[in-house]
C-alpha cells in the first residue's frame, strides 16, 4: 500500500510520548504496522473477503462479487433455519463492504 501518514504520526507520537529518538522509532514501527493492515486486518483485507488478490482486475472483482452474492444472498436461505440465515446475512454484509471499499479505492485512483 502506498500509506504513509500511519508512520509520520507514529513518529511524531512516539517522540512526544516518550521524549527521546527511541520513541520516535517505536512509533514509526507502530504506524508502519498500522498503514500495512497488520494491526486492522479486516479494514484492509478486502480482496480477501472476494477470495482475491491486490492485483486482480475489474473484471475479476465484479466476477468474483457475483459468484460470491448468488452463493451468499439471504433470500438464497429464506426458509432456513435463522441461524444460518443470520450467518448469511452476515456474510453478505462483508462482501458488499469489501466489494463497496475496491471500487471506492479503483474509482478514487482512475480520478486522480
């Protein structure tokens, strides 16, 4: 990922913080963590959730967006039990979210 602002302020917080190069350099590592997704997987993991790879193409998200909504829809598992209707639901919730988050992203870099 091209983030950098998770360093800069772990930086700057570190040193506040601790008052010494040192903390500086904690923070750093805290806010490289941070814009690397190491610490909020599931906010920066959403071609996982499509079962994909950073690289995959427009084509391929909406392919794989489309398989994985027929397979999950709630109306799909309307007469189940509400266990596994409730499971669905959540499932589709994540994958509309992280379908939403790509093409958010996509449409903000072919802007730019």
């Amino acid at each position: 990922m091209n983030r950098w602002y998770g360093k800069l302020l772990g930086f700057i917080a570190g040193w506040l913080l601790l008052r010494h190069p040192a903390g500086g350099l904690i923070g750093l590592i805290i806010g490289h963590a941070f814009d690397a997704g190491w610490i909020a997987p599931g906010r920066a993991a959403p071609y996982r959730v499509l079962g994909l790879t950073g690289d995959a193409s427009d084509a391929e998200v909406d392919q794989a967006y489309r398989r994985l909504m027929a397979q999950y829809h709630p109306d799909k598992v309307a007469g189940a039990a509400p266990e596994l209707r409730a499971q669905a639901e959540k499932k589709a919730r994540a994958i509309n979210a992280a379908y939403d988050r790509i093409r958010r992203r996509r449409d903000g870099r072919r802007g730019s």
